[in-house]
DNA sequence: AAGCCGTATGAAAGCACTTTCAGTTTAGCA
DNA sequence: TGCTAAACTGAAAGTGCTTTCATACGGCTT
C-alpha cells in the first residue's frame, strides 16, 4: 500500500473507485447525473482520500466563473429586490451565482468598477441604477467584461432603459382627466446629484411639463424634494397638507413614499381618494395590497432581460451592442 | 486600435509581442532570465492588452476579499430581504462579498449543500430557513467551513433561532385581551415538510395553544392553511369572512399574508379594526407603513448576527458553538 | 424481432499556464 | 578563424479539471 504522497487529484479518485475522472468530475459537479450506487462508491473514495478539487484548475477548465454580479446601491429598497429578483431567476435557470455587490458610495463604487475587470471572479456585470463614466466604461470593455446598465445610458455598454420622462407625463394626463388642478410632487430631485442616478428628475420634468402644457402651474411650494427615506417623506407631506391651500393631488416619486403619504393621510383623516388622490411609481408588489395607482415600470422583467443579454453576450462573445427602453403603463387602483 | 473582444491570455501576448507563450510565462515569472530587449517588447505588449494572468488574479482576489455565500428559498420574499440586509451590512464593513444562492427545490438544495463545502469558493456560508441533515451538517463541519443556520437547528452548527411558538402565544394573549372570542388563523401549515422549513407550525401550535388555555376553541373551520401567494391567502381570507360566524380576529403565520387580509376586507367592506382584527407576524418594513400589529423578530439583526458570528469563526478558527435565540416582541398599531 | 429511447459511462480534446528540453544565437577565447 | 560556454528562446509535454462525443445497455414500443 503505497499511498499517493502529492496531494490527492481526480485520478485518484477515479482509479480508488474504479470509474473514470469524467465520472468523478461529473459527481462534483452535476451529481444528478450520476448512478446512486455509482455516486456513493465515489463519495467514498473522495471522503478516505481526503480529496479537494483545486479551484485553480477548475477556474482553468471552466469556460468562466460561473457567476455574474450586479453593482446595486440600496439593495434592499423594494424596487431593486424586484429586479434583483428577475435577475436571479434568469440566472438560476442557466445555473449561474449571483455575486451582490452592495454599493453605498461613491469610492466604493469605484473601488469596485476598477477591480472587478482585473479579478474576473465573475463572467459578467449588472450595474443597476449607478452613473459610471467614460473610463470604467473603457475599462470595462477592454478588459471583455460584459455589462449591462439599468436606468443609465452610455453609449459604450449594454443598456436597459426606462422613460421616466414619460412616466411623469403619464402621471400627470392621469391626474389631468381626474380633474386635479392643485396638483404636488414629492420625491428626490436635489441637485447634488450623486453616485446614484436620479430617474426621479426625469419623472419629475415630465410631470411638470405635461401639467404645463395643460395649463396648470406647479408652484415651487407645491414641489417637495424629500430623500428616500420615510421620515422625510412624511414631513414633506405634513408641510404639503398644512398648505393654506392644500393639493388635491400628490405624485410621490416613488411607491415607497407614496406609502409614506398614504400613512401621513391616514393619520390626518384625510379621506383617499376623495380628499387626496395619491399616486405612486415603480408598481412595486406592495402597491397592489394598498391599492396604490402607480407607474409600472415591470421591475421584475427589467432584471430579468438585463440578466439575459447578459447570458447571450457571454455565449456569444460579439453581439451587436443593445440599448433597451421598457415601457411604462399607468396602473389605476384605488388612490385616485 | 483594436481591442481584443475577449479576455487576453498569454498567447495574446505572445502573437502581438512576436515571441512564444513560454518567454511570456517566463517574463511574468523569472523575468530575469530574458533578453532586457525582449522584456520590454513582452511588457509593452501586457499593458497594450491589459493582460493579466487569470490564475494569477483569481489568487489575488481570493486573498483580498472573502466570500460568503446565503443559502436560501424565496429570496425576494420580504423577510428574507430584511435578513439578507443584515447580512450585506455586516458584509460590507468586513469588505466580503456576498453570494446569492436562491434555492427553489430539494435537489437544487441538496446539490449546493454537497458541492459547497468541497469546491471552496466560499469562506463561509448563511443557511437561512431550510432544513439540512445530519450527513450535510458532518460534510460541512468535516471540511470546516463556518457555517450559520437561522430559523433552523442542528446541534452542530451555529444557529439562530427564533421562538415562533412563543410568537403565537403573543399573539393569542393580544387578542384575548382585546376581548376576541371568535378567531382564526391563516397560514401555511400543510404537513408535508418541503425543503423549506415551517416556522408557522410552531406560530400555530403556540397560538392555538395558549387560545386552549383561555377557554377559546380554534375550530378546523378556522384555520386555514394557505400558502405563500397572495391568491391562494385571499382565498382563504374570503372564505373565513364569509362564514355563518365570521371570525373577530385572523392572526396571519407573515405580514405580506396580513396584507392580503387586509386588502380583503377593504373589498368585503369591513372596517379594521372594528370589526375585524388582524395581526400579521415579521414585522417588515411595509407593516408600519399600513399600520400593521404585529409580532416583530427583528430580521435585520438575525442577518447581521450570522454574518458576525461567521465572520468572527472565520478569523478565530476554533470558536465555540452558539445557538443563539432571538426575542419576539408584540408591536401593536391600527389593526387591533 | 427490429427499431428507438434514455441513462450511465469512458475516451479524448480542451483550458491557460508552467516547465522541461533541446535548439539557436551570441560572445569569448584560443 | 574555429570552438565552446553562455544566454535565449520555442516546441511540446505536463497540470488538474471540465466537457463533448461516442458507446453500451436496459427497457419500450410497434
């Protein structure tokens, strides 16, 4: 009994239980595929070896990593879940890992955007909703890294669009035919803008626009820029409500701060829709359990179909550059 | 100018710089056994290409940033987010990476749990809500990798639990208190165990219970085990409130259930609370936002517990076990 | 019995490098 | 000028694993 002093290899496995290394390789990696009886003399032979399969020479033998990542600020936020969400079942279906990560400024970001192309522990790249510039995109295609951007447009990268413009004319022709006319809007637009994109700006010009060319004003007092975050947001509905001469309507930037102001109204026995119509943006799931009318903007297929250009450009090394816009589509429940 | 489509490797150099593969290697390696005229051509040639050596990027980058992996069902699920964002945040300031491994069947399980704790890509690994065995539990303890079980327990691996039948006594003595005689329960208590754990069993169990110790009755009639989906919840909500005796109270195994009684009962007409409670469990974000009883079990903080407890494992190899169990707490708002 | 599946397996061809080995220069020295 | 030791360099043989292709075998149909 000579035992092998190098460390154990899939050869030794195989020659220990008697079947070939495409057999072993098969066990570690698509084990279904295998015989029971087959798989536990396998699994046997690799527990009495102490055997490890060496990751470098798998990483070597695989076509790539085997997992593709996405670069998301706010993860948690409803609206990324639900993309990340189409994400992950485009990706489980092709048996791929979905690697997050979770951006929370703007070094980060960079820090990320100038590593992730060098390190390739990843086949492919899903930006969502974060500005990058000339040279990440540079880098980025130099170094083959398949990306695709969502809610941001460069020329160099694939893109997955979503016309916020139209959204807030959506929003308004929506308010327009209900009659508003002292209509508001609460959502981010600071001026600052950044690391994070604002397709809250969009939304906002559209609104404002369309409400314009229909012969309503939007009076500075009756636009609230609050930040993404509850307590802001109630307080800039409060401010909105105590107006001598309140909105019959609000346009919350966001599904989540809608909920916010239909809190806000709750509290303040404002009767919705009667007293106050509210609409919101993004349809995340939750809208519908309130009734919330709301712009859909299908966060679910927005990942999905991000996920799997990404997925044809890693089979298919040239394809043509893609740069997508999803439609939007007022959903009218029982908010206005 | 132009850039190679795919990732560059060494015979990229090679034909671009016009020597072989092996001076290349050779450069990279014992760059002083080469003709200083070669070694500058060969270099000129690297950084035109941005080449670097994948076996070598990947070793750096295993070094640097760590991984950890989630295992877990229904990942876009509310409370699971909540539990992944403790996670990320614990993550990040550790500077890790977090891998998403969505799991929606046993064998998908089954085929993660054999194949992780061999191929190492991971440092560490998160299973939250599924059910391992003992043979899994061993595999992974006999190849050390640092493992943290929530919502599930195996005397050896770390684990984070929650009193669930303590959350349906909570909500049993809530409503009693509240003066209900007549209640119901909805909820997913079917008996066959999927891969995924029944922490509602034990919500019911605990809530019938203490109902029993009261002198309340909870009829077959109403409980009704509805799964995760809003259809099939509705239904069963729909059912309950059109019975010769409605019920006063339904305690929902999940908040997003309650939302979807909720919704019912605006439909049906119904005034919560007045003439029906409602009270869900989880305490997600969106709870308060609807104004929501509940019964929180702070997910954040049992995600940000298992990353810390695997991250500590990790740094200091031979930590002891810890089974940790979160408390419940009854947060009461506008639905009781 | 002939034909046809579907599953389980092995042989062999990669993958991106490293290393050995032998061949070619080049330079040094008589 | 001829000869040899360095000094370089490239072809080719590994490295440990994955994956494609082909084959074998036990049913099932018709």
């Amino acid at each position: 009994m000579a035992p092998t002093k190098k460390t154990p290899t899939i050869y030794d496995v195989a020659k220990l239980s008697g079947v070939s290394i495409s057999t072993i390789s098969r066990v570690l990696n698509t084990s279904d595929k295998v015989n029971p009886e087959t798989l536990k003399r396998v699994m046997d032979a690799i527990d009495r070896l102490g055997f490890v399969p060496k990751a470098e020479a798998r990483a070597r033998a695989m076509q790539g990593t085997g997992r593709i990542g996405v670069l998301t600020p706010l993860f948690t936020a409803p609206s990324f879940v639900q993309r990340l969400r189409g994400v992950a079942s485009a990706l489980s279906k092709a048996n791929y890992e979905l690697v997050i990560y979770p951006v929370d400024s703007m070094d980060h970001l960079q820090g990320y955007l100038s590593s992730i192309p060098l390190m390739r522990n990843i086949d492919g790249l899903i930006i969502m909703s974060l500005a990058i510039n000339d040279q990440d995109a540079k880098r980025l295609s130099i170094n083959g890294m398949g990306t695709v951007l969502i809610e941001y447009l460069h020329p160099d990268i694939n893109s997955i669009q979503i016309d916020d413009t139209h959204g807030g004319d959506l929003v308004a022709k929506h308010l327009i035919k209900k009659g508003h006319k002292t209509v508001a809007f609460i959502g981010d637009i600071e001026p600052p803008e950044k690391f994070a994109i604002h397709p809250v700006r969009s939304r906002f010009n559209g609104f404002k626009q369309t409400l314009q060319e229909a012969g309503l004003s939007l009076p500075k007092a009756y636009v609230k820029s609050a930040p993404y975050t509850q307590k802001e947001t109630r307080q800039a509905a409060q401010e909105l409500l105590n107006l001598p001469k309140p909105p019959t309507a609000i346009f919350a930037a966001s599904d989540t701060q809608a909920f916010g102001i239909m809190k806000i109204a709750r509290q303040l026995n404002i009767k919705v829709p009667d007293d106050l119509a509210i609409v919101g943006f993004d349809d995340v799931d939750t809208a519908e359990y309130v009734d919330l009318t709301t712009v859909r903007q299908h966060l679910d297929e927005s990942g999905r179909l991000a996920a799997e250009i990404l997925l044809a450009r890693i089979s298919e090394a040239d394809r043509p550059l893609q740069h997508i816009n999803l439609p939007l589509l007022l959903i009218e429940r029982d908010t206005t």
